[in-house]
C-alpha cells in the first residue's frame, strides 16, 4: 500500500473507477482547486508551492519537494517572480495539470514529525462548468467526454479549495464594476461556484464520501478591498467577521452550500483565507501592464528582487491547514 492510500481513505472508492483511464496523472490524489474561468485557481495554485519552497529555505526542520506531472507548476512561479502572471488553463486539454507537493517536518520542528501530501488537479473552468445547467452552448462530444473523465478525479478528493473571485463580488452594486464572469455562462460568480461545489456535494452524499476541508480562498482581494472598506468599513484581511459577512453578501448561495453540508451531513472543516497578487499601479491607483511582448495587454505583478508581493500569511496558513489535515 502506497502512501496515498494510506492517506487518503477513499483512494480505493468512488463512483468512478480511474485505473481505465489513464491520462498521466496518479488515480488518486487529495486536493483540487474549484473555480470557474479565470477566477485564480492556477495562481491560487502557484502561490502555495512558492510559499512552501520559501518555507523550505527559511525553516528549520521544514522541508519540501514538487512531483511536477503534465503540470508547469515550477516554471508559473519562475514567471510570477519575473512579474508575469502564469497563461490561462485551457478548456479540454490531453492532460490534466497536476502538481504534487511532498510536505515533511522532522521530530525537532514547530510541529513535531509528520508528513503530508498535497496534491491539486488543475482543471479548466470550463472543463467543470460545462456540466452545469448554466452552460449554455454545448462544446465539442469528444472533447466533453475526454473533460468528464478528468472531472471524475475531482470527486474523489478529500479537501477542495473553493475559488471565490473578489473582484467580480460587486459587479451588481451598480456603484462599481470590476471584472465580470464569461459572457457564455451566468453573469453571477456566486451561481456558478455554487451550481460547481453542489455538484460536487451531491455526487458525494450518494456513494457516503464525506468531505474532510474546504479552504474557502477569496483571490484577488486587492482589487476591492478599500471599497469594500469605504462602503462597509471591512477588512476582509484581518477580520474572520468580516470575511464571513463577505461571503453572506456577495456568495450567499456558496455560503448556504457549505452551512447545509456541515451542519446536516458531515463535520467538514471550513477555513476562510484571503487572497491577492500585488500588481504594479499608477498614481491613480489603475493597474499597469505589459506594452508588448508576450503578456501585452496583461497587468504587471509587482516584484521586488524576484520577491513577489502577496498574502503570504495566508498562504502559510493554507499549507498548514492542507497538511494537518492530510499528515
């Protein structure tokens, strides 16, 4: 028995067999990332494991290593710190992008021996979304059905991280209008992260597969915070009161999800974490972005000395609490 089955207790169940399909990733693994298009999901992704190879360097008894499998994981973080954000995941590709972070603290670290595996599938939006009723155009049968199986991995996960897009939280206060979702599914960030997870939900009560975590990550908080702090007077960073009220507001049915799976099915641990990339912005507080080259058009990451300027706290909370779960 490997050491993901040892970790994982439904690496042998589920409502799919996997050893059928095999698209060169492992048939079990413990972590994905949900989210539809271009709400952060790879970023999300790349932050971790740039805040894990940071903890490897800085902390004693820490240590750390990337099985990197169809997946560029090392090489968006080399992009980030150049102050590139990493290319969009396309829809329906030959391969799902998987990255697996090897997480071990020795007996003299902070936390005592122990190790964890942290794995995250990095699906297309749109691989997810176009099972939902809110697709509205069908895409390409063999081209769905390649997507199907690779969801199918989702489902067998322990702890999802649920992508809520900040930046699209307001877009009906009439007062702001930031970034939108796709104009090919629905308008509302909260709808389709909602129809994604109950998906999700439903698919597990059937076959009894409780869910251990959710890391609910809130991206790109940057880019509403001081709104959010002038109209309500949040801090959507240092609050756990605020973060929730957040949430009430602006992913009310995401929110409403999660209440009803905790409180009537299993004892799911649920943690908030803020999220954001600084990007480089002018005088007027506009973002700046690349004049040419490849990313032309896209914004600068703000970078110092290949530093790149994020919620790093959170980050390190995010892999503390991957890893005491899966360890």
């Amino acid at each position: 028995m490997g050491i993901l089955d040892s970790l994982n207790p439904f690496s042998r169940q589920g409502p799919v067999p996997t050893n059928s399909v095999n698209r060169g990733m492992s048939d079990k693994y413990l972590t994905s990332t949900i989210g539809t298009a271009g709400s952060g999901k790879t970023c999300l992704a790349t932050q971790v494991f740039y805040v894990a190879r940071t903890l490897s360097q800085q902390l004693q008894g820490f240590y750390c290593d990337i099985k990197d499998t169809n997946s560029t994981i090392m090489r968006d973080v080399a992009r980030m710190e150049s102050g590139h954000f990493p290319p969009k995941t396309k829809a329906y590709n030959t391969y799902a992008y998987q990255a697996e972070l090897n997480l071990w603290w020795g007996k003299n670290s902070l936390w005592g021996s122990k190790a964890a595996t942290f794995q995250v599938c990095d699906l297309a939006g749109e691989d997810l979304v176009a099972q939902s009723q809110y697709k509205t155009t069908a895409p390409d049968p063999i081209a769905f059905s390649q997507a199907a199986k690779l969801v199918d991995y989702i489902y067998r996960s322990d702890i999802f991280l649920l992508v809520a897009p900040a930046s699209r939280a307001p877009i009906f206060d009439g007062d702001v209008t930031i970034e939108q979702e796709d104009s090919d599914i629905a308008v509302n960030p909260d709808v389709n992260l909602a129809s994604i997870f109950g998906m999700i939900v439903n698919r597990r009560k059937q076959h009894n597969m409780p869910i251990k975590g959710i890391g609910l990550c809130i991206t790109k908080c940057d880019m509403v915070d001081k709104y959010l702090e002038k109209k309500y007077g949040w801090n959507i960073y240092k609050s756990e009161d605020h973060q929730v009220k957040f949430l009430n507001k602006y992913f009310p049915w995401t929110s409403m999800k999660i209440k009803a799976l905790t409180d009537t099915w299993c004892k799911t641990e649920v943690k908030i974490f803020p999220m954001f990339i600084e990007t480089k912005k002018d005088s007027d507080g506009n973002q700046l972005k690349w004049q040419s080259g490849f990313d032309e058009g896209n914004p600068i990451i703000d970078t110092e000395d290949r530093v790149i300027k994020h919620n790093g706290q959170a980050c390190v909370e995010l892999v503390n609490f991957v890893g005491r779960l899966t360890g």
